[in-house]
C-alpha cells in the first residue's frame, strides 16, 4: 500500500502477557518513529529509528518495552508483561529521513487494550 | 522542559464559524507543525511552519510562525462537518530527531 501499515489494529491481552505490534514504513523511507496516544492525550515520542538503529530510545517508559527494526523497513515494538496503564494506542510514523523538513507519516495506529 | 501548551483543550461550535487555537511554549522553536487526527486514524500534517514570522494558507485553513518562536496559532475559516476531530501543535525538539506535540484540540461542529 501507499501508507503505512500498522497491524494489528486492535489488540485486547491479559495483563501478564506479552504482545507484539508490527509497523510497515512507507517503501523508501529511512525514518521510523513510534509513538503513544493515551486516551484524550496528546502524542508520547516513543522511539525513532534511522535505518536499523535507534539513536533514540528515550521515550520507552520501561524496560518492559522494546523495539527493533530490520533491513530497514518493518519495525516491531515489542511489550512484555504488559500492565492495564500500557493501554493506550500505539502510533507508528515515517519519514523519507529524519530532517526537519521531512514530514511524518502516520498509521492508524493499533489499539491495545490490557484487561 | 520542552513542553508545548495548547488551548482550548475542546471547542464546540456552529457550522460556518470561524475557529482559531494556539499552541505556546517556554522553549524557542525553529519548526510548528499543524495536524489533524480523524477517529481510528492517525494525525496527517496540514500545515508546516519553518520561519518566524511566517503565515501559511492552505484552503480555509491559516496557521502562523510567532514572531518569539514561542508559539503559533492555526486559524479554520468557516468551518464545515469535516473539520471535525483533533488538531495538534507539533515541534522539533533542538538536537533532537523527534517531534513533541501538543495535548491537542478537539472540534466539535453543531450542524
């Protein structure tokens, strides 16, 4: 497709599990981002990566939270042990590099919610 | 910290009128960026803003770079059921590849 591509788009777990979200970028793009939207909240910078790394990773709330990205494109954030405080949507971004006049491009996002 | 203060949190209005938010910080911004989140989607860019003093057009919609570089406003002109949902500020944290954005504001139209 043309956009990015966010699966799943809704995702119910029970707290203690472990769960998966998976981005596909814009074909070209080099820039990735996630972020988290917590309901009627703005936008929480998660991690970006530029290629396959992470220059920053700053915004992961714990260690519970990981990310990685291969050949890059497709990027997994990946929540272990997940909390009823991790729900929220998980927004992923690209970009064709991480200048500033390089725009973003959302998903949809995919909507976690831990019972 | 660098931190953007948008406002009013929530508008509610009538179609065919005018709508106009802002977005404030303490910090100096070189970049404001307006987007726009639909229900179950995500945030597009309306409108970017990369000079002081700067005013951009795009359709009915008007956003302007602060002469400060410490805030922006984004102006909707006779609003229409469309322009329903959730506009965000955003910036550029200096040093930094990643956008910090505003709480956001939600426009609620009355037909």
């Amino acid at each position: 497709g043309a956009g990015v591509s966010q699966s799943p788009s809704n995702k119910v777990t029970e707290k203690g599990k472990d769960v998966e979200l998976r981005c596909d970028p814009i074909s070209g793009h080099t820039a990735l981002y996630w972020y988290r939207q917590s309901l009627g909240q703005g936008l929480e910078f998660l991690i970006y990566f530029q290629g396959n790394s992470a220059p920053d990773k700053s915004g992961l709330p714990s260690d519970r939270f990981s990310a990685e990205r291969t050949g890059g494109s497709v990027s997994t954030l990946t929540i272990q042990r997940t909390q009823q405080e991790d729900s929220a949507v998980y927004l992923c971004a690209s970009s064709l590099d991480t200048g500033y006049n390089s725009p973003l491009h959302f998903g949809n996002g995919t909507r976690l919610t831990v019972t | 910290g660098q931190q953007l203060n948008q406002s009013p949190q929530s508008m509610f209005i009538q179609e065919g009128e005018d709508v106009s938010m802002n977005c404030t910080s303490s910090s100096i911004f070189n970049t404001w960026l307006w987007y726009k989140q639909d229900p179950g989607e995500g945030p597009v860019l309306l409108i970017a803003l990369y000079k002081a003093g700067e005013l951009t057009s795009n359709g009915r919609l008007t956003a302007q770079f602060g002469i400060t570089r410490k805030d922006s406003f984004l102006n909707i002109s006779a609003s229409i059921p469309s322009d329903v949902g959730i506009y965000f500020c955003a910036s550029i944290i200096q040093g930094a590849q990643k956008l910090v954005f505003g709480q956001g504001t939600r426009l609620t139209i009355n037909p």
